[in-house]
C-alpha cells in the first residue's frame, strides 16, 4: 500500500479490541498488522472500555516501536460513564480542560493530534464549549479539533472553521450523510468516515459470529441496535459480490470513493481482516459492483 493509500485507513480501538478480557497479545497483533499495512490513523475515545482502550492503544504502540510523531491518533472527549456505569454526555467547559489531560495521561502523549467532541447535539455547542476548546488548542493540548456525531451536528458544523475535522457516520447502511460530507470537503474540512461496515449487519458474517467470542459480542449488538438489518437487505447483499472480493472490502472501497471523504476507520479484531481491508484502500471498486450500488444509492445534486 502507497503512503496516500494509507492514510485513508484508520482503525479505530474501541468495541470488542478495547475491552480488557480481550487477550493483550490478540490486541498488539492487530496494531501490528495495521502499522505493517502502512495505516497512521488510530481512533480511540475516553468512553471506550471506561478508558481502557487509551491506555491500551498508548502501551501497545509504544511496545510495537511505532513514532507518535508519524501517527495521527484521534481521540473523544465529552461521554463517560457515571459511578452507575451509564454512558453520559458531560461538554461543561470548565471540564474538558480534565477529561483531556486523563486522556493524555492514560495514551502517553503530550499532545493529541486530533480531538474530537464525542456524540453533542448541536444547542451542547455553546460560545463558552467552543472558548474552552480553542483554550486547549492554545495551551498546545491539542493539535486539530473536531466532531464525531450523528448527521444533525454534522451538518451543523459544516463550514464552522473551529472544528477542521468532522467524524460522520458513513456506510451502504447509513448513506444519508453523503450531502454533508461533500459540502463540508469543499470548505476545506477533513472528513473521516466512522462505521464505515456498519458492522456488517447488511450481509451478516455469520460464521465468524457465531464461533468467535468477539463474533458473538458483535452479533448481540446488532440485535440490539438494529434486529430488522440483519434480515438484511436482499439488493444490496447481492450487489456485494465479485470475484476476489470479499463483502467487507467491497463496502469499505464504496465509502473511500464517496466525494469529500479523507479517509474511514474500521475495527477488527483479527490482524487477517485488518490486511484484507488495507487491500481495499489500494483498488478502484469494481465497475459492475459500483454500477450496482449507484443504482441501489443515486448521487443527489
């Protein structure tokens, strides 16, 4: 994979790879896989695994000898969980200042490349939020700043200089943001595609599922989110097939050819998946399938 290939890759540490009864040696092999495949995006969040998928991410990539200078990490302030264990939202100003530096501390960084407010509605976004963010970037905290949400914030935002990175939901199951990540690259915002397998739940990889512990976390999180997708959608499962494909890279290569999107991250807990996905970043999509899926998904004005 070429240097521009990779940095449209990233993976993202959280989910099942962030969770500590997932073993530590099955978790460096995936880093290893990605920093062997070229990828330099790794995305984290205070919230995941209660800060474990920080401080993982930190000591796995110092043990593997990668360069935090040559790595763009991401990480997402602003959802914690309370002393009952719920996720909350918390983006008090007088705040961010702390969840900030525990992130720091726990990914053993002086400096954050990318932040990113984690899940805010657009009225969180109030004058003294975006004071306090620009007091974290002026105290050399921060390197860029930015927003991981769903469409309402994103589109929001749009063109909003303060926030340089924009984290949409993007994927042949959640489409909709296609407008917005187009108007937001041509204000000069990075956009970098969160879901982008929609966890596979349109063209369910059942074996893997079902005799993998981490197969059978994501499966019971499908059920829950969404039940009636595994069901599935019968067009697009079989617009998902060509020779030497797999369904997975077919899905990651229709997000990276969307207009406007920089790059889009993907979890795994398996180094084999994470090569196999690399490959996608270094292929045009297949005319037949791309011809398929615009007729499933029509470019809007």
């Amino acid at each position: 994979m070429s240097a521009v290939e990779a940095v449209r890759l990233g993976l993202g540490c959280a989910s099942y790879w962030a969770r500590p009864g997932f073993p530590e040696a099955q978790a460096r092999a995936v880093l290893a896989a990605a920093l062997e495949a070229g990828i330099r995006r790794f995305d984290t969040g205070a919230s995941y695994a209660d800060g474990y998928a920080e401080q993982r991410l930190g000591r796995l990539l110092r043990e593997l000898g990668a360069d935090p200078e040559k790595l763009e990490i991401s990480t997402k302030i602003g959802t914690l969980r309370d002393a009952r264990g719920r996720l909350v939202k918390d983006f008090a100003p007088q705040r961010l200042g702390d969840q900030l530096v525990a992130s720091l501390q726990r990914l053993g960084l002086e400096q954050v490349p990318v932040l990113l407010l984690h899940g805010p509605v657009p009225e969180m976004l109030s004058d003294e939020l975006r004071a306090a963010l620009e007091r974290l970037r002026e105290r050399g905290l921060v390197g860029r700043l930015g927003i991981n949400a769903h469409l309402a914030t994103i589109e929001a935002v749009v063109g909003d200089p303060l926030f340089e990175v924009l984290m949409p939901f993007l994927s042949l199951q959640e489409p909709q943001a296609r407008a917005a990540i187009a108007a937001a690259a041509r204000s000069g915002q990075t956009v970098i595609a969160a879901g982008p397998l929609a966890r596979m739940s349109f063209r369910p990889p059942w074996r893997d599922w079902l005799t993998r512990p981490s197969g059978r976390w994501y499966l019971a999180r499908a059920l829950a989110r969404s039940p009636g997708s595994l069901l599935g959608n019968r067009a697009l499962r079989q617009a998902l097939n060509h020779p030497d494909w797999t369904p997975a890279q077919l899905a990651l290569a229709w997000v990276l050819e969307q207009p406007g999107v920089t790059a889009a991250v993907f979890g795994s807990t398996r180094p084999e998946h994470v090569r196999e996905l690399a490959e996608a970043a270094s292929r045009p999509l297949p005319e037949p399938v791309r011809d398929r899926l615009a007729a499933l998904y029509p470019a809007r004005p």
